[in-house]
C-alpha cells in the first residue's frame, strides 16, 4: 500500500500575528507540528517566509520543499523539549573543535591551516571570552575547563528556534566555533563554510574530486546556509 500524501486544499497561506508570536494560517486554519503543537513562529519575517513556503505547493505537499517550516518543526517539537540536552551536546564540540586539530605534514598544509584557521581562533578570543589550544594530531586534547564552561553558557542562553540552526551550524561544519562565527556574521557564511572543509578541499587538490564526495558536500553546503537563514529569521 503507497503511503498517503498530504495534497493541497488551501487556497491562500497567511502569517497572521498571535498573542505569543506568528502562525501560519491556510484559508484561516491554524497549521500543526507534526506533534500537533501550534506553529507559533517568533518573528514576521520567519513566519512569512514559512507562509511563502505553503503558498508555493502545487497538488502534493512535499515537506524537502519547505526548509523554514522544517526547521520550525524540529525547534518546536524537539529541541524546545529536550533544550538542556541539545545545548550540552553543542557544548562539547568545544573540546574537541575541528580548528584546534592540526596536520604535522606536510609543510604547505600545515601554514594553510595556520593562515586560515587562527583568524577564527583569534576571533572566538574577542567575541567569545575564549582562548583554545591547538595540538597536532587527531588524539583528544582537553581544553581549559573554564574556557568549556564559558562557551556551554553562551550555547544554553539560545532559544529554541536559534538553538535549532544553531544546531546544524555546529554539526554540520564539525567546529563550535565556526558556528558562532556564522551566527554572528563574522564572516559570509559561505565562507565559513569554506573554511570548515579546509582539509577536504586540500586532499582534491592533492588527489582529484570525487563525485559523490562533491555532490554531498553540495548537499551539506546547502543545508549549512539554510541553517544560517533560518538563525537569522529567529
């Protein structure tokens, strides 16, 4: 039996404002989560670009085409529930950030990594109140506890729906702070995103690209400015 699909009966998507925030409104009918909590979204402009969203389906509702309320969803439905624990697994990328990870060899790698890594360390000493170590090799490190302790503060104090891109900037570049640095517009997200497949890049220098290895980083690529988006939306 083919799974049923959800098909359009809306005529007009709406962001209509609420006591607690924004909605989506299809013909005056409030839109769900999947867990059936209200969408309420924080701000207009994150709540008109899920209403544009809606507005754009034609015959089938096809979720993938619908990043912004996605994310909403998993904000709401996810991360509002379990805060504590999505904000403690963030944390820990901090001790064992991808930019204090160094190559030994060769030479030219080594300066790469130098020239375009200690810029955003230098950064997170400003903006953040930190200062991490950098080591060579892939054996963990730990970092300063009080260094830790400030940067798990600064991911708690995020809402939920910042929390929620938060999340995906983090993971998806392999760096805490990387993350910060997207969300704080240190830089364009596409170059931080640039900056996060250094190594990467450097062994299709070396070695030739691959195809299924570009076409998922394209996908990655993607999803990381959609996250950026979507924390900017919040």
């Amino acid at each position: 039996m083919s799974e049923w699909k959800q098909k359009r009966f809306w005529t007009d998507a709406t962001a209509v404002e609420t006591d607690d925030g924004f909605a989506i409104e299809l013909d005056g009918r409030r839109v769900k989560t999947p867990a059936k909590a209200g969408l309420i979204l924080p701000t207009r402009a994150m709540a008109e670009a899920a209403a544009a969203e809606w507005e754009a389906q034609e015959g089938v509702v096809n979720p993938l085409s619908m990043p912004v309320t996605r994310s909403a969803n998993a904000a709401i439905d996810k991360v509002r529930i379990q805060h504590a624990e999505v904000a403690d697994m963030l944390a820990a990328y901090g001790d064992c950030d991808l930019l204090c990870y160094r190559a030994d060899q060769p030479s030219e790698l080594v300066a790469r990594q130098a020239e375009l890594w200690n810029p955003a360390l230098a950064w997170a000493r400003e903006a953040l109140g930190v200062r991490l170590e950098t080591h060579t090799g892939v054996l963990h490190v730990p970092q300063d506890p009080e260094a830790l302790e400030c940067l798990s503060a600064q991911v708690h104090a995020l809402d939920p729906f910042h929390l929620a891109a938060f999340h995906d900037l983090v993971s998806l570049s392999g760096s805490l702070v990387l993350g910060f640095a997207a969300a704080r517009d240190w830089r364009t997200a596409d170059e931080i995103w640039t900056l996060s497949r250094l190594d990467e890049l450097w062994q299709e220098e070396q070695w030739g690209a691959d195809d299924e290895a570009q076409a998922m980083a394209g996908i990655k690529r993607d999803a990381f400015l959609h996250a950026k988006r979507f924390f900017d939306l919040a």
